[in-house]
C-alpha cells in the first residue's frame, strides 16, 4: 500500500486519509493550509486508490513516495493508458474494415469448374443421433 509524502509536512493514502506529522508545527498556517488542500486533491486519484483499496494497479508495489516522485508516476501512467487506448482504437479500426469486406458466397459448381474434385460421398448424421452411444 502506497503512502504518498509531502516533505515532512503530512502524508496519505486513500485508505488512511491525510495524516499530519510534527513537521506540520514548523510552517506557517498558509503553508499547512496549502499542503493540505494538495493532498486532498489527490487523495482520489485513480491508481492511488487501486493500489490502497484493491491492492492492485501501477503503484501497487510502491510503499512511500515521495510527493514530487508520486507525480512524475501519475504522468507515467497516464501517457500509457493514453497509448493504451490508442491502440484499441487503431485495433478497433483495423479490425471494423476487415469485417466489412463482404464475402462472394461461391457454389459447389464454381469450385468444380476451376478443377477441384469431390472424393468420395460425406454421410451427415444428426445431432440428436446417440447410436454410438450404445
């Protein structure tokens, strides 16, 4: 479980919620105000709270970062979900004109005539018929 800290002002976690250290005795009113607003800006961030709550997610394996480090993985993560769904789309296109192609249905006379054979004779059986069962 992540715990994200902001110098040595407080720390948080979407499961835990945001924590005051000593070091919150030592800035000013403005400054504490400040960090704490910050922190309760992302105390909701998506993949903070995949990693609290579920376990789960890009910062899962992470233990404390460090506010300005937290960040710069929040940046990471979201240019790979944005590339991420790049590619879906780009698949989703390439694989809608393939789709849309429409077969010629072509008869058992037109293959025979381009020289194909028919060896022997096929017996179907029905799908209900369970005699081999017996």
């Amino acid at each position: 479980m992540p715990i994200v800290r902001i110098k040595n002002i407080l720390y948080f976690a979407s499961n835990h919620g945001v924590i005051l250290e000593w070091g919150a005795l030592e800035v000013t009113p403005e400054e504490l105000q400040k960090t704490v607003q910050l922190a309760f800006e992302h105390l909701h961030d998506k993949p903070l709270v995949e990693a609290c709550c579920g376990g789960y997610g890009p910062l899962a394996n992470h233990r404390e970062i460090q506010f300005e480090d937290y960040l710069q993985l929040l940046n990471k993560i979201e240019i790979e979900e944005a590339a991420l769904e790049a590619k879906r789309r780009h698949t989703k296109i390439r694989r809608s004109h393939f789709n849309s192609s429409q077969r010629v249905p072509v008869s058992e006379e037109a293959y025979l005539n381009r020289g194909a054979t028919v060896r022997g004779e096929v017996e179907a059986s029905d799908a209900g018929d369970k005699e081999w069962l017996n």
